[in-house]
C-alpha cells in the first residue's frame, strides 16, 4: 500500500473512530462560562456621558480632552478595547502600556488614554501597572524555563480592584455565584474559581475587571496547569491542608530543580508569599528587573528569606 | 435543521440561559470531537473546545439562520483551534513546536498492527507542522468527511481554495513521512 493510500487510511480512521465522550466536568464548566460570558460587564462605557473621566485634566498636567481631539481612536473604540470582558487588547498597546503607564513619561496620548479610561473606573494605574510589571516578570520567567510563571496569578490580587470596591473577596465570591452577579470582577473570577476536581470554588483569579492581562495570562502562562495554580493559591493564602502543602512543595521542588535554580521550594514559596504580601514590591521587582535585565538576578537580589 | 435545535436557538439568542446550555450540552461532544482532532490530546481539546463555547454564547445572537448551524458552530471551533495553535504552538523564539505529545486518541485500532500504529502517530505528529489552514482542511475534509463545500464555508474560503488546502497538505505530510 503506498503511502498515500496508508495516509488516507489512517485520517479516515480517525474519523470513523467512534464517540469520544467528553467529560462531564468539561461539559459544566464550558457550560458555566458560556453562560457568564453572556453577562454584560460591569461599568460598562457604554452611555457614559462626559464625566467618564476622558474629558479631566489629567494630575500630570496633560489635557486628554485635547489629545482625543488629535487621536484617531475614538473614546467609544478604546472603550470596546478596554471592555474585556468581550474584547482583547490590542497586544501592540498592552507591550506599550506595560513599559510606559506608571511613569507617563513617553506622552504617549494612547497609553495615557488608556490610563485615564482606567482612572475613570477608579482602578489604580500604578497597580495595574504594577501588575503587568509582574506580568513581564512572569513572561520572563516563562522564557528563560524559570517556575516564575507563576507569579502572574499570585501578583493579580487586589491591584484590579477599583478602588471604590470594598467588597470582600468573599463578597466577590458570592456576587459571582449569584444568577444576577452581572459582574466583570466576577465574570473574570468565574474563569479560574472552580476547581475542575472537585467543583469547589476557590479564590484564584478574580482580579481581571478590564481584562487586560486576561489575554496575556492565557497567552504565556498557559504551562502552569490549572492545579498548579490551585495548590499554589491555596498554599499561599493558607487555605491549603499541611498535607496538600506538603505535595505541593515537593513538585515546585521538583520543578526548581529541573530549571536548576539555587533555591529551595520553601524559600521560593516564602518569596511568593512576600510578594503577595507586599504589593509594592512588585513595581520594585519590575523596575529592578528592567536594570539587572535577568530574573535570576532580581530574584537572589530581592526573593531571599530574610 | 431539526426544529427542536432551532426552537432552543432562538429561545438562546433571546437570553434564555436554560437554552443556551441545553444547546451547548447539545453540541458539545461534536464540538469536542473537532477539537480533539486538532489537539490530539484531551487537555487542550477541552480548551478549545471551552474556548468555542465561549464564543458560542457570545456570537449567537448574531446568528441569522442564513448558514447551517453546524457550519457555523464547526467555525467557532475550527477559530478557536487556530487561535489555540497560534497562541500554544509557537516557541518563544517564533518557530513552531512540534507536538512529541500527540495522543493517537480513540481510534478504534482493530486490524492496525505495530508498524500501522506507528506510522498512525507519526501523521499525527507531521500534520502539527502542516501550516494552520492545511491542517483545517484535512481535518474537516479527510477525518470529519465534510464537503469541500462545507469546509469551504466553515473556512470562509472558496471551495478551490479548500481542495488546494487538501492538495498541499497531503503532498506535504507525503514529503514528511517518506524522509
């Protein structure tokens, strides 16, 4: 038989191979988030008049009413971009936005839209882009083989928060669970809250309210699998049973020792826990990261136990 | 389109959040079955597969019954899967990865013996390296038994440019199997 015909044969086959049954677990959980990603976002932009915040002075003194004039995306374009909870952002303008929100010193009249829109939503703009500091961290890490991918869902916490949110994360946690939790927090959080085994709900990603590093975080962090992230949440906000710790170490262990790196699991889970704690720390690591130039260096500069 | 199928379509595009899952639980399994084709592994079948839903529920109530609804569901999954590839497959330093990993799946393998098995997997590896649009054709065409017609309005590309998929893609994975 040629192999024309043995290739023919064999994807016909795959074809002809029967039902494959879905889990049911799948099933659900595709199931809830397509329900959830019918919800309309929470703060949505649309029908917000002129005191959405595009038209302010700026605090650094750029008048962005006059800089809408002169950019060629509308307030309603940017908004859609901004609106994650159906849209993803423009990479091009994320990479932008990483390396220049938090200082506003390129002028760039689309990162600082970009930052007033987010202003607007009483979201921090140096958290956020502390956030993606970590974020480029994480990026990094992931590329030179380091466990640092896991940073980005660690650093996510509370930055996103508007600042006018006091909710809980309880409360966040609820609002998502409720019929009626219209809510991008919670729309966001319902991607990563459930617990694939056991159904149960846990705090892992609820922090993604304009979506802007949801893209971003699927992109690079997708070899952390989803119990990884789990055990490590639960490991660092204490939720976690000694025993699960204990497992959980011994495979972040294993997991430092294949990318060769000079700490111990402790010391590494120590130095996450420090960084979730402190979320100044981030913006720090980002800027100390933009000199040093390597992760490795940052991190025996500033993730060691004390 | 059986009218059960079509009454919970239109009560899904009107928000009705019963529906919607009634359809999706519907249309899961040949979701999936597309999917796994593409991924060869159950892990990042259901990814694309969660992806599709996604998008399912977001673009349905832009559904104007002007296509089959298979047609139009087996886009939201063959788009999920090209993003899939395009976001998982690529290295960091932009060459594509080729999957070591690939499941030879469910196939029923009675009658295959070693050699046949073996030759099975290494097509599945290769058609990891047929370029995005090639592998959609094959899949659709030659796995799933679709038209090219059919193919060609879930690729949104005329039906030529389907049979020209399909052409290059078999003389390509040839070429890739005889080395």
């Amino acid at each position: 038989m040629s192999i024309t015909d043995r290739l023919i044969k064999v994807l016909e086959q795959a074809g002809r191979g029967g039902a494959i049954e879905p889990r049911p677990e799948a099933v659900n959980r595709a199931v809830d988030l397509a329900i959830a990603a019918t919800l309309p976002p929470r703060n949505s932009f649309q029908g917000i008049g002129d005191n959405s915040g595009l038209n302010r002075r700026d605090p650094s003194g750029v008048d962005l009413k006059h800089q809408k004039k002169e950019n060629k995306m509308t307030r309603s374009g940017l908004a859609e971009q901004l609106n994650g909870a159906s849209q993803e952002l423009d990479p091009a303008l994320l990479s932008l936005a990483m390396t220049n929100v938090s200082s506003k010193r390129s002028g760039s009249a689309e990162v600082l839209k970009i930052a007033a829109e987010m202003e607007s939503r009483g979201i921090n703009v140096a958290g956020c882009c502390a956030v993606l500091t970590v974020l480029m961290l994480g990026i990094r890490a992931l590329e030179t083989g380091a466990p640092g991918n896991l940073i980005p869902i660690v650093a996510l916490d509370r930055l996103f928060l508007p600042a006018n949110d006091s909710r809980t994360r309880d409360q966040i946690v609820e609002a998502a669970l409720n019929a009626d939790g219209r809510d991008a927090l919670a729309l966001h959080m319902m991607l990563a809250m459930r617990d694939p085994e056991t159904g149960e709900i846990t705090h892992l990603v609820d922090f993604l309210p304009v979506g802007l590093v949801q893209n971003k975080l699927t992109t690079y962090d997708s070899s952390a699998s989803g119990e990884q992230m789990l055990h490590l949440c639960r490991a660092l906000t204490g939720g976690e049973s000694p025993e699960a710790k204990a497992r959980f170490l011994t495979r972040l262990a294993a997991a430092i020792e294949d990318c060769g790196l000079p700490y111990t699991a402790e010391e590494v889970l120590a130095a996450f826990t420090k960084v979730y704690l402190q979320p100044g720390l981030y913006l720090n690591l980002g800027n100390q990261l933009k000199e040093a130039g390597d992760l490795q260096v940052v991190l025996a500069q500033n993730l060691k136990l004390e | 389109m059986a009218y059960e199928q079509k009454k919970t379509i239109i009560a899904a595009q009107s928000g009705d959040k019963q529906e919607l899952e009634r359809l999706i639980r519907m249309n899961y399994t040949k979701m999936y079955r597309i999917a796994y084709q593409w991924a060869r592994n159950h892990h990042d079948a259901e990814d694309i597969t969660q992806d599709a839903c996604i998008r399912l529920a977001r673009y349905l109530p832009g559904f104007l019954f002007q296509s089959e609804f298979d047609s139009w569901l087996y886009r939201m999954v063959v788009n999920a899967a090209l993003d899939w590839h395009t976001r998982d497959k690529i290295a960091p330093n932009g060459t594509t990865e080729l999957n070591e990993e690939v499941e030879t799946g469910y196939m029923d393998w009675v009658g295959y013996n070693a050699e046949d098995r073996v030759f099975a997997h290494e097509v599945f590896r290769y058609m990891d390296k047929l370029p995005a649009n090639q592998k959609s054709a094959l899949i659709l065409v030659l796995v799933e038994g679709l038209s090219h017609k059919q193919a060609a309005e879930i690729m949104e590309c005329k039906e030529s440019t389907v049979s020209w998929y399909i052409f290059e893609a078999r003389k390509n994975l040839e070429e890739l199997l005889k080395k």
